[in-house]
C-alpha cells in the first residue's frame, strides 16, 4: 500500500495551517475528518526571559 507524506520546511512555515486543507481538498476528506495530523510544539521563549512576542513556535 503506498502511503504520502506531506514535507514542509519549518524554517518558512507561519502556522497557516493551508497544508491540512489542501490534504483535505485534493483526497475529499469529509467534514469532521482528517487524513494527517498537524502537531504544534510552543510557544518557547526565544530567550531566557522572554515574554510575549519574543518567542518562537
């Protein structure tokens, strides 16, 4: 069975979530479900001590 992967450089990506929609819109994926899983890992300080906006996803 072939299995697709979607890759993204986290470098460029801003969170837009576009890649789910897209997965959703090109397989007919049904409303409610999903065929991937976006995992968001943040928001880490960008600095010892940094508050709100210094920090990084």
């Amino acid at each position: 069975m072939t299995q697709y992967a979607i890759v993204t450089d986290l470098n460029r990506c801003v969170g837009c979530m576009s890649c789910n929609s897209a997965c959703k819109s090109i397989n007919s994926v049904p409303i409610g479900s999903f065929w991937n899983k976006i995992l968001r890992i943040g928001p880490n300080p960008a600095y010892e001590g940094a508050q709100w906006p210094d920090v990084d996803w």
